[in-house]
C-alpha cells in the first residue's frame, strides 16, 4: 500500500495534461492469414445529413451533445457505393465562432452496400474520428480518422481498414483491402 501513490502519480499526470481528445479504437479486430491484400484510395463526399435521432443536449458550460446523427456519404475510387456513419454520440461545443470550436472525437458503427473489384455487397464495421481547430477550414476544424469494416454477400471474406482525412468533405481515403 505504501507504493500505490507513486504507481498512481504518473496516470494523474498524464490524466491531467494537456492533450488532443482521441476517440477510442473501436475497431474490430482483422485475421489476415492467408489473406490478400491490396492498397486502396479514393474520397468520401457528404451527400446527405439526415435530422438527428433525438435532439442535442445542451449543457449549462454551452456543450452540445449530439445523439444518433447518421452522415450518408459516397465513396469512390477502389471502393465505390454509399456508406452511412452512425454518429453514436459527438461532444463539441456549441458555439458558432471557430475561435471557440475547441477539439473533439467521434466513432460509431458504419455500413452501406459497396463494390470492390467488380463485386458488389454490403459493408459493415466501426469508425474513429478526432476533429481539431482550423481557422482556414470552411467549417473551422479538421477530421481525420479510421474505418475498419467487413464484406457479406459477393464482398464475403473482404476486409477493408482505411484511413481517412484531415480536412473535412470531400476526404481522401487510403488504406489497404484484405480478401481470400
């Protein structure tokens, strides 16, 4: 017992820094033995951003909360189709100002009906996100992120991880497609 401060003094430290926000990997896990694999790019554009599943929450510090905020995007190049991004939950502040944006993070499930390589079918998986302040946005931030998803259908036994951003709509996407 006489030991617990000093191995708990360098977590409240780091707890206590200043440091971007990173999303959690949510990330399902790929098996790659015996696997293909194949480099992929393209973009990713916004096409629709339906109203959210419930309204945010607005805390009294001025912190939007938002809930179940689908984001339907088109992919093109390597992997082409629509994909739609399941915003969980997305903590920002509410401001308008981009003086007063601050930095946040974003994941949730993500699916779609995609083509790969002349097959066609559906995708599903997880996505990360970290946005940060950038004044020469349009928006006023900039995102990057991960997106790992699995194939059924003619796309059964493809994996896709991708990487994705910075900069906000259109993103760049890169990244590598594994598949037997």
């Amino acid at each position: 017992m006489r030991y617990l401060p000093f191995t708990l003094l360098p977590l409240v430290l780091v707890a206590c820094t200043d440091q971007d926000p990173v999303a959690p990997d949510t990330a399902p896990l790929f098996s790659v033995a015996g696997m293909k694999k194949v480099p992929i790019e393209g973009t990713i554009v916004s096409i629709e951003e339906p109203p959210d599943g419930r309204p945010p929450l607005i805390t009294p510090s001025g912190i939007c909360h938002f809930y179940d905020s689908p984001g339907v995007t088109q992919y093109t190049g390597d992997i082409e189709g629509t994909v739609t991004f399941h915003r969980r939950v997305t903590t920002v502040p509410c401001s308008v100002d981009p003086n007063d944006i601050g930095a946040f993070t974003g994941n949730g499930p993500v699916d779609g009906t995609v083509t790969f390589q002349g097959r066609t079918g559906m995708i599903q998986g997880m996505w990360t996100t970290n946005c940060k302040p950038d004044l020469e946005s349009v928006i006023g931030w900039s995102c990057d992120g991960t997106i790992n998803f699995k194939g059924s259908g003619e796309l059964d036994k493809v994996q896709f991880h991708t990487r994705w951003g910075p900069g906000y709509f259109p993103f760049p996407y890169s990244g590598t497609a594994f598949y037997k």
